[in-house]
C-alpha cells in the first residue's frame, strides 16, 4: 500500500488485514531495506506491506513498485493531513487505540514552519508522480481516504475484485483498529492562517 505520511494509511490497512486474513507489515520499511524482505517474518504469508513515499530513496522507487500490485492511498484534505502530520511530531503520538490515549495540545501552541510545509508538497507531488509511472498505466486502485471513511466496507469490498487470487484465502483477524484522532487543529496552530496562506499560493 502506497501512500505519504497521515493519509490513513494505519487504519484503511489493517481493515483489509481484517477481513481478508492477511499478514499487516506495520512500519517494518521504515528502519529495513526493502532488498531484504524476505527475511521480514510476514513475507512467507500473504501480507500488505506499508509503503510511505520517504521510505525507500527516491531512485530506488521503481525498483520496489515494480515488484508488486499496489494500493494507493490519498487523502482529500491535504490541509488536515499537514497540520496532522506537524502535531504528531509534537505529540509523539501516531495512532490512539482508547479514547483515554488522545493527544492533547494547548489552543495555540504549535506551529509549522515553511521547511516542513515544503517537505510536507514534494512529498505529495512524488506519490502523484509515481502513482502515474506505476499505478496509473497498470489501473490499479486508487483510493481517496474520506471516501473509505463514508463507505468502508464498499471501498474494502471492492479490492477483492481488483486482486481476487490473493484475497480468498484465510480467516478474519482481529488486528486491533485505531480511533480517529479528535483534535481542532485550528485551534492548536498559532499560525494557522498562514498555513492556509501557503496551500493557496
């Protein structure tokens, strides 16, 4: 599954580990090269590997993605995803799984700065990028976040016509399924306005 960072990518991932009794890879990319996965311990079973845009380097991209049927994962609200992206690094929380674990943050005492925004954009520009070398040509699914949200189980359920011989086998799991993050972030950035400013330039 391919996405960029706090695109839902936890939560979408482990419904489909769920229902079609797969393996879930969580973040192992992220601290282990990917010419060595074979000797992750989900590899000999059916699994969905997580894939974040800034987990393997650039030029190797089209090495990795051109092994494997791919999910793409997008989220709408690339506003919220930013000013998500930016509290998490000050929370240190990525995903809540109670209610009593929600970050909390002070009205007004966060910012982002303009390095992360930039990083935030050209991360999102190389998903589109490669999502057009090497989903786009191939018709592989696309997914937008909020429309999973709306209808989980149609956006779920459509998978298994995409890639049907890898999807019926197995028994359902019980990963455990991350609450969605409760937080006005409009209220937690001091400069939010100018936030709003660069998504408009």
């Amino acid at each position: 599954m391919v996405s960029t960072s706090r695109s839902g990518c936890t939560i979408f991932r482990k419904c489909i580990c769920n229902l079609y009794g797969m393996e879930d890879s969580n973040s192992w990319l992220k601290k282990n090269d990917y010419q060595h996965i074979e000797q992750a311990p989900f590899s000999t079973q059916p699994h969905i590997l997580k894939i974040l845009i800034h987990y393997i380097p650039e030029s190797n991209l089209g090495f990795a993605l051109n092994e494997m049927p791919k999910i793409w994962l997008y989220r709408g609200d690339t506003v919220r995803q930013f000013l998500s992206h930016v509290a998490r690094l000050h929370t240190k929380i990525n995903h809540v799984y109670s209610e009593d674990d929600q970050p909390r943050l002070d009205d007004n005492s966060i910012g982002a700065t303009r390095n992360q925004f930039d990083i935030f954009m050209y991360r999102q520009k190389l998903f589109w990028k490669v999502w057009k070398a090497y989903g786009f040509i191939k018709n592989e699914p696309l997914i937008k976040f909020e429309d999973f949200l709306k209808e989980p189980n149609e956006v779920v359920g459509s998978l298994k016509n995409w890639y049907h011989e890898k999807f019926r086998f197995g028994m359902k799991a019980t990963l455990p399924m991350p609450h969605q993050i409760e937080m006005d972030y409009t209220k937690k950035f001091a400069n939010y306005d100018e936030i709003q400013g660069w998504f408009n330039e």
